[in-house]
C-alpha cells in the first residue's frame, strides 16, 4: 500500500502544480514595444519573449499528419481539390473588384490591419487579392502577395507581441495567450488575425506560424478531448489520465478532488468552480467522466474564451464555415501551415532548368550540393527567397504555386559570374549565373539567401 500511496502522490504533485495557472507572469515589469523604431500597435507582454526561432520544428506534428495511412492522404487530397473548387464555383477571391492593400515594410501590422479591418465582407470573400509595397515597383501575380502573408504571420502571431505565447511543450506551435487582455483592442485584433487565417486559406498562401491542435479545433468549432492537453501540458494531461484510468473512489480520502480549481488571475489566487456549487461536490468514480470534461474546457479556456471567439468570428467573416467543416483539425493544419521539413528529393524532381541548364550541367550540380550542404533553415529561407513562402504544400514540391496556379520551382542560367543570384517570386525561378566553381556558388547563392531581405522584382 505503501507504494500505492506514493505513486498516487507523484501523479497529483504534478496535477496540483499546474492545477494554479497564472493568467499574467509573476514579474510585471514594464512593458516594451515590439517593434524597431516603435511602430507597433500592440502592447507587449509583460515579459517579451525572443522572436520566433525559426521553423525547427520536431516533426512530431507535420509527420504525424502527413504519414498516415495511404487511403486517408488520398481522402484528404480530395477534400482539399473539392473545397477549392467550391471557392471557385462561389466566386471567392476572383472579383471582378480588387483587394488592394498597399502596405510600408516598416509600419506591416499597422497597414494591413487598417486596411484588412476596414474592409466589409463581401470585399473579403470576392476581392481579388492585390499587394503593393511602398516603394516597390512591380506587379502582383502572386509573389508580393506571399510575401506578405509569409512576413505578416512571422508578426503577428509572434508571442513577443502579446497576442500569442508558444505552448507549455515546445517554442514553435503558439496558442492564444491569457496575456492578450492587455493588449488595447484585443477583440479587433484578433477578429483581424481571424481574417488574415481566412484570408491564406481562401488565396492558397502559407503562412509561416504552427497552432496547436486545440487551436484549429476552436476555428472548425470541434469539441475538444483530454488528448489535446498533451500538445500543450504533458504533465497535467498525464495527471488527467491517471484520473480517468483508475478508480478513484479508492483513494479519494488522498485526493479530496472537488469541480473547482485554483487559477492566478492578476496575481491573486482564486478558486473558481467548474459547475456552480462545484467546490462541494466531491469527484468520484461515478462523475469523473463529468470531472474530466469541465477541467479540459476550463485548462484550454483559461481566460481566452473570448478571443478565441472574435478570432473565429473574423475567419468566418472571410471563409463560410460549411466550406471548411469538411477538414478535421489536423486537415486544417496541414492546409494553413503546410509542412516544415524540406524533402530534397522531391523538391529536385519537381524542378526545371532554363536557359542552357539541365539535371547534369555543372552549375546544376554545384547547386544541389550546396543545398545539401545547408541546414534546413537555409534550406527554407531559400525557399522563400525564390518563391515568397518557407512552407511547402502538403501535396509537395509538385503544387508549388506561381502567378496562375501550379508552378515548379525553376533554375534559369542568367547573368554574369559575379553576379548574384536574383528571384522572381510570382513565378518561383530562381536567376543563377553561371559561377567557375562549387565553392564560388555556394558562397553566392549563401549570401542571397541570408542577406536580402527585400522584394525585387525584375
């Protein structure tokens, strides 16, 4: 009995320590604006976290969804051809007016959301998209377009603003933060990042931001379940399971579990109860079940019910939910965020040469290898050098998209060989000159990638 006693003790150790969450940090220092040269509308958290670290991302989430059974990948395929085609069919994103958005680099947030906000639905749904930097001339057949939605999603769901904080497991899926409540105007910023979602979805733009799982069950209104606290508390979710696989009438004299809980909010603890009289009613073999179901709710609720709301609210302002209740959460996350991971192989079988370059020419060869040389952040920075996006569709290289749908990623022989390489995103065709050696291209085709970080169109 002895080791019972203490094996129940370790499980509600941990249940009880993340049983009292906090709602705010417990420093409070002053807070500090987010942006250089401060532009930002937000108001940061009150503990500025470091901008996003890039897309490492273990490939737990991406490789679960995309490696399942064969018959379920064509399924999805289907939906996802369907659903696009019913975009068409109602007329989303092809006009015959046009959604402008004509936006400073440096003042991002503020344009797109002045812009974005002021813009009635039917606008939303019908416009046909059409970004225009400051400064920058040129066209939009599709790259500019990805640009922004690529650089706008790296701001704004950035937890260093406030509006969201990564999850309790890692420091690359996001989920909204309790904190926002100090942002001024937060339900019209999160009705606008709401819109932004709706708005890649309807315009086949990847954005560079990972959700947690109950983070697109909220957008598709599912219910949630105890195994979408794992993606987000590993330890509390563990403490549920224990619960919900043992018997614990037997060791409810230890446990003196009721429906209430104790949360931080403000820096003052309180108890809130999970039904009303909650903090009276014992839990017990009988309504665990019951127990269970509140406590996830109010672990994923926790003082963000109401964003998640004027979130939802702004995607379905853009997206007709009927339209994307056919996807299921992990389906929907494999839509918006595409997958990480970039797969050489199937990126060098879906390229094409130009201008004298072919599969064997010597500049091609250097190319590839110096793209096995290079980290997978190099990898995708290149990518979005090239094509205006670091995300790769779920269908592969091969639906790679350009100015007038499907596009493969292309190499065309230009320039001289002190050139360097140049891109022209809306059509995903990367300009290489022809370089005299290996290292003279991959030290070129390096600093492109690392060190430009404008939009120029040729």
């Amino acid at each position: 009995m002895g080791i019972v006693t203490k094996t129940i003790g370790v499980i509600f150790s941990l249940l009880f320590e993340q049983e009292i969450m906090s709602y705010v940090p417990a420093s409070t220092s002053s807070t500090t604006n987010g942006r250089t040269g401060g532009n930002s509308p937000l108001t940061s958290s009150p503990v500025a976290s470091p901008g996003p670290p890039g897309r490492h991302r273990t490939a737990a989430t991406a490789a679960a969804a995309a490696g399942g059974p064969h018959h379920h990948k064509r399924d999805f395929e289907a939906k996802l051809r369907n659903f696009y085609k019913k975009l068409d069919v109602k007329g989303y994103g092809q006009g015959p007016g046009k959604f402008k958005l004509h936006i400073r680099r440096d003042h991002l947030l503020e344009d797109a959301f002045r812009r974005i906000m002021s813009a009635g639905k039917k606008e939303l749904q019908k416009g046909k998209l059409c970004v225009a930097w400051d400064g920058e001339e040129g066209l939009d057949y599709g790259g500019p377009s990805r640009e922004f939605f690529f650089l706008l999603s790296r701001e704004l769901f950035n937890p260093y603003y406030g509006l969201f904080e990564y999850s309790a497991n890692d420091t690359y899926t996001v989920q909204i933060s309790p904190m926002s409540a100090f942002v001024d105007n937060y339900h019209d910023w999160f009705r606008f990042s709401g819109r932004v979602l709706g708005l890649a979805l309807v315009h086949q733009y990847l954005l560079d931001a990972f959700f947690t799982r109950p983070f697109y069950k909220a957008l598709l209104r599912l219910p949630v379940a105890l195994s979408d606290l794992e993606s987000l508390d590993h330890e509390f979710h563990q403490s549920l399971r224990w619960i919900r696989e043992h018997d614990v009438s037997a060791v409810q004299g230890e446990l003196e579990l009721t429906f209430a809980v104790t949360e931080e909010v403000f820096g003052q603890v309180t108890e809130r109860e999970l039904k009303p009289g909650g903090r009276n009613v014992p839990v017990t073999e009988k309504n665990k079940k019951e127990y269970l179901e509140r406590i996830v709710r109010w672990r994923l609720e926790r003082g963000v019910a109401e964003q998640t709301e004027s979130l939802v609210r702004g995607f379905y302002e853009v997206v007709d939910p009927r339209l994307v209740q056919v996807f299921d959460a992990r389906e929907l996350e494999l839509v918006i965020a595409g997958t990480a991971e970039i797969d050489l192989a199937d990126w060098r079988a879906n390229t094409e040469y130009r201008g004298g370059y072919h599969d064997q020419h010597p500049v091609v060869v250097w190319f590839w290898q110096a793209i096995e040389r290079f980290t997978n952040e190099q990898r995708l920075r290149l990518l979005q050098f090239v094509t205006g996006t670091s995300s790769v569709p779920f269908e592969g290289f091969a639906a790679l998209r350009g100015s007038v749908g499907p596009r493969k990623f292309c190499v065309e022989k230009w320039g001289r060989p002190n050139s360097l390489p140049r891109a022209h995103t809306c059509f995903n065709r990367l300009d290489l000159p022809p370089y005299p050696t290996a290292e003279t291209l991959y030290d070129k085709l390096l600093l492109a990638v690392e060190e430009t970080n404008t939009f120029g169109i040729e």
